[in-house]
C-alpha cells in the first residue's frame, strides 16, 4: 500500500461514519415517534366510537399522558394517586370522541355516604379554541370549558374562569360512556366522551375549528377521597386541528444537527490524527 | 345601638347570637324534633340534626366529634387545622321502623331498626355520663351551627359556596355553588355541616333566617324554631352588638355566657351559661363540700373562664338570697320575656 493510500484511510473512514450518522439522523425518528412532544392524533374513522369497547378503537393511535398533583390550595392537594391516563381520538365528519384509559383497582361508583368520593376524569378545552389559557381552571380573561365525568354515572359540561369558578352547563352537550377494564396487570377505567365538533352555543368550545386545539386532562381517584383541587393532571397537549405542516417535524431537525456535529467532530479528529502523523514522519 | 368593643366579622352588620343556659336543660329533644320537623324532613336528610341535644360528658353527635379536628391554629386565623369527615356509623345510621305493619296491620313483631342491628346512634350513650353512685353527674347540651365570627368551614370551601351573610352573621351554604366536596364538614370543629347524600350538597343549620326576617305566612318575626319550641325556654336570641340586650349583657358584661370550645378559634357566636350541680354526697347521702361536676372538664368545654363565670354565677346568687337584687340573675330567670328575643331592634338600619 502506498503512503499516499495509507494517508487518506481515516479519512474515509471518517466520511463514512459521518454519512452513518447523518443517515441515521434522518430515519430513526421516522421509523420511531415522529410526533411533536405534545400532540395526540386524531383518527378520522367513518362509524361511531362513542362504545369504549368498540372494535374501531384498535385502529386508533394512542398517546400515554404522564399526570401530576394538581397545584391547588386544598387539603391532601400533593396526594394524588394515578400517573398516567392513555388517550385517543377520532372524528368522524361531525363528532368527536375521546378514549381515556387508566388504572385504578378500585371501584368508586357512590357518594351515597358522607365519606364516600366517586372516581372522576375530566377533559379540559380553551373555550376560545385558537387560545391557551391557563391550565389550572383558565381564568377571567381566557375561560375553559370541561367536560367531567363521574363514577356515579352523571356528566357534566363545565365552564371555569380560574380555580372555584366551575359552573355547569343547564344543558350538557357531552355525553360519556363509561366500562371497567383491565389496565396492564390492573383494573381501570375505559371511558369515552363524545361531542359534536360544531358549537352553536356561546361558551362552549367550537371543536370544528381549523387550527391545532389545546386539550388537557384530570383524573381523580375516589377511593384516595380526591376531589376539587385534590386531583392528577397533565398540561397542556393538543389534537392536531390545524392544517398539516409540511416541514420537518422538530425531532427530526434536532437529529440531524445532532449527527451533523459528530461527524464534524470525528472527521476533525482524524484529520488531527493525520496531521500529526505526517509531522511525526517528516520531523 | 351597636357597641364598639364587641368583636363582628369584618363586613358584617351586626351578629346574631344564641345563650343557651344549661342549668335550665332537661335533655327532651324538643328542640330537636322542631328542628327536624322544620328542615331536615327530606330525603338525604335523615340521619341530620341541625340541632341535637348530647348528653356531657359523652360522646357527642356525631361520635367523637371533638377529636375530629377542624377549626384553627391560632388566634391569628391564618393557618386551619384540616379535620376529617365522620363516618356515617359516627352520626349513626337512619332507622327504619315498620310501624305501618305493627300499629295497623298487626304484624306480630317487635318494633326495632327494620335495617340491622344498631350498635351506635345519636344520644346512644344519653345519662350514662361520668362519675360513680352516688356521685355520678351529667347534664345535657343542645348544639347548633355556631354561626362563628372566624368560621373555619367558610375558609375550606375552595368555592366560596359557604359564606358568612353581610346583615347577620348568619353563615348558609349557597345550595347553587356547592358541589359537595365536603371540606366544609371537615373543616367545621363542631361538625356542624352535614352533606346531603341525594342532592349531593352540604348543608346545615341556617338559624332560621326566615323567621328571624318576619318571611313566615304571618308576616311576624319569630325566633328560630329551637328556641320558641324549648319547653323550659333556655334560649335567649338577639344581637351581640346590642348592647341594651342580654345576650351583650350575659357574654361582654358579666362574662357568664362561654363559647364551647374556644380553643378551636372560630368564635362561636352561640353561648353557654355554665351548669351548676348540686354538692357531691357522702356514702350516707350527707351533702359534702365538693362540687359535683369536676371543674377540670368544665375547663375543658368552656376554657378557664368558666371558673369566673361560675364564681360570678355563685356571687349574683347569694345576693338574691340574701334579699338584694341581682339583674344578672333576672335575666336567667328570663323576668322579662321582652327580652329573651330581641330580634328586631336594629331593623331601622
């Protein structure tokens, strides 16, 4: 081999690793998640979903929200039991249904003594849907409307304007469907809320609006004596509404400046290398 | 006219208020069933008493109550002490009896609890009291909602569905705001918020705001039920800031009318006369010269003003019996019934 071959091996080394990572860089997202950190999907499916045990379901992409105690001024606000609620969307033309799974091994239907709290979950939307209020309850300048759901069997559609403000709906437009279910090893709850998109009333959330909509999540568990303030959250996400974009999805860039840089770092390296070899031959 | 010295809640007008005598209790329930007949004759109300009378020392209604927590940590009213609701078995369960089938279709059986066997109740534990024969010793205290200047049941409602009324003093739960959460129950000391299981809301005595704002059929203001139903007419009702009243007169004069419990902070707006036993006995039933009812636990209901109080009780007495006069004792011999419930003399405001 000549010096000169030998002189360009690292290099080419180099350059292929660095076409590697580069590569890599732009599949493993693809081939992985290539979602936003906070958007849910939203399948568009042709019947209706409301049935939480319905087949359609399976089809429907899923997205695990990790929740946290609530910051709230109440008693016991810090003990909170659930984690993580699991959630799923889809539309048809005119409904929109929402699939909340989560695990809780008791069963709290009652409050029929004075002791006794139901379990709960609750779905909570900008009522101005191109906003993003705040997330604990909204507050007098940007309301939120919530949808919530009671282990007694009852729904109510909600409007708040900052913690204590809640006021329901005479007439909720919400209408959930509720099941037991096993959750991994664990008993939990499967619960769909449904809604048609179109709001035609003041105060409730035009859910057909063409842009992404932020959408945030409550669960509290009965059993652990949770209500109000005393509950599991997550921030704020949102269902991808809005017209789709055509540029690479954050993840993606972020991969790609990241592989950009080790290659640049390695083909540097084995540049050095060379250098220093040559001066070390010729010196 | 109202009085400066007297502590109201700030944004209250002037505060109604309730001296009960225990000396003149008799332990009848009068005052619970007209209670009961007035406001908790619907359904998830059955096992309420807005108003009980318990027999001390006991238990209480509902059990326990006093070691329940609620109320607050200090005089400053900036830190509560977070209490705990009370199980259904402490307030004890709704009874059923089948009197329709006995009394009149003559089943033969006896008439008990259709739904189990109770094994506790509301005055479960009435007359038993403390102490052995033959100096055994107890009295009866009726309870309603304190209407407290400080109440630490408003504080706890993260809605403010429970409020303190701007007139009176008066504290309601707004039945439209609430939604059942029940921090009020267990941030009340006394226990005196209930939550109704059917309408899934709190609620409580609310001393009888219509009678007391002349709303009833007549026109005409009445005491609350409670008061004007008691069979020895224990209760005297008015305005704390009324200084021409006895309720002033009782509580920021003489000071022989005591807050239950004033350690728990909220300041009470229903008062105590303290009860007066007569002397302990010997084994031969010769009255010796010890007091029945052991101060210590009149201490531990009333605090240590109770020791004043009783010793001005004791003082006011003795000079009647020995021929003077005494407006402290014409006003608990209620000597003039114009002034057992002065309900209206602030009505030009």
């Amino acid at each position: 081999m000549t010096d000169a071959a030998q002189g360009r091996r690292p290099l080419l080394v180099a350059g292929l690793l660095a076409g590697l990572l580069v590569a890599s860089a732009a599949l493993v997202p693809l081939i992985a998640d290539a979602r936003p950190a906070r958007e849910i999907p939203v399948e568009n499916v042709d019947g209706s979903l409301a049935d939480p045990g319905a087949d359609g379901w399976s089809d429907v992409p899923a997205a695990t929200i990790p929740l946290a105690s609530a910051p709230s001024g109440v008693p016991n606000a810090d003990d909170t039991s659930v984690r993580a609620v699991e959630v799923e969307a889809a539309t048809t033309d005119d409904t929109l249904f929402v699939r909340l799974r989560w695990a809780d091994s008791s069963t709290d239907r009652q409050t029929s003594s004075p002791r006794a709290f139901a379990d709960m979950a609750a779905i909570q939307f900008p009522v101005n849907a191109t906003t993003q209020p705040a997330i604990a309850m909204g507050s007098q300048s940007n309301l939120v409307n919530v949808w919530q759901w009671t282990g007694t069997g009852t729904t109510q559609e909600l409007l708040a304007g900052g913690p204590g403000s809640t006021t329901a709906f005479e007439q909720p437009q919400v209408s959930v469907e509720a099941t037991r279910t096993t959750i991994g090893e664990d008993g939990g709850w499967s619960v769909v809320f449904t809604r048609a998109l179109n709001a035609s009333v003041d105060n409730r959330t035009q859910l057909a609006a063409d842009a992404d909509l932020n959408v945030a999540f409550g669960v509290w568990n009965g059993e652990n004596s949770e209500r109000a303030g005393q509950k599991a959250v997550s921030e704020w996400y949102y269902f991808p509404f809005g017209p789709a974009e055509d540029g690479a999805p954050f993840q993606t860039i972020l991969w790609a400046v990241a592989g950009i840089a080790i290659a640049l770092v390695i083909a540097v390296t084995a540049i050095s290398v060379r250098r220093a070899g040559q001066e070390a031959e010729s010196g | 006219m109202a009085h400066d010295d007297v502590e109201i809640a700030d944004g209250v007008d002037h505060q109604v208020a309730m001296v009960m005598d225990l000396n003149k209790c008799i332990g009848c329930q009068t005052c619970t069933v007209a209670c009961e007949t007035l406001w908790t004759e619907r359904e998830g109300t059955e096992y309420m008493y807005w108003n009980n009378v318990e027999t001390r020392p006991g238990s209480g209604y509902p059990r326990d109550w006093e070691s329940k927590g609620g109320g607050w940590e200090s005089a400053e009213h900036n830190e509560r002490s977070v209490g705990e609701i009370p199980s259904q078995q402490d307030y004890g369960e709704n009874w059923e009896f089948d009197h329709e089938g006995i009394l009149k279709e003559g089943e033969d059986k006896a008439l008990k609890p259709e739904n189990g066997d109770p094994e506790w109740g509301p005055n479960w534990d009435e007359d038993q009291g403390a102490g052995e024969h033959p100096n055994n010793y107890y009295f009866y205290m009726p309870r309603i909602c304190n209407h407290c200047t400080h109440p630490s049941c408003v504080e706890a409602c993260p809605r403010k569905a429970i409020y303190k009324r701007e007139e009176d003093g008066v504290v309601l739960v707004d039945q439209e705001r609430c939604r059942g959460y029940r921090y009020c129950v267990e941030g009340c000391p006394y226990k005196k918020v209930y939550y109704n299981a059917v309408t899934k809301n709190s609620e409580k005595c609310v001393f009888c705001y219509p009678r007391i704002e002349g709303e009833g059929p007549d026109d005409e203001v009445h005491p609350p039920a409670c008061a004007d139903q008691c069979t020895t007419q224990l209760r005297l009702v008015g305005y704390l800031d009324d200084q021409d009243g006895p309720i002033y007169k009782l509580v920021e004069q003489y000071e022989v009318a005591l807050p239950l419990h004033p350690e728990y902070q909220t300041t009470p707006n229903v008062y105590y006369i303290p009860p007066v036993a007569p002397p302990q006995h010997s084994e031969d039933g010769e009255s010796v010269d010890v007091e029945r009812i052991p101060r210590s636990y009149l201490e531990e209901l009333f605090g240590e003003q109770v020791n004043d109080a009783l010793d001005t009780i004791e003082r006011e007495r003795a000079k009647v019996e020995r021929g003077g006069h005494s407006e402290l004792m014409e006003i608990l011999q209620d000597k003039n019934p114009a002034q057992q419930y002065r309900l209206e003399v602030f009505d030009d405001d």
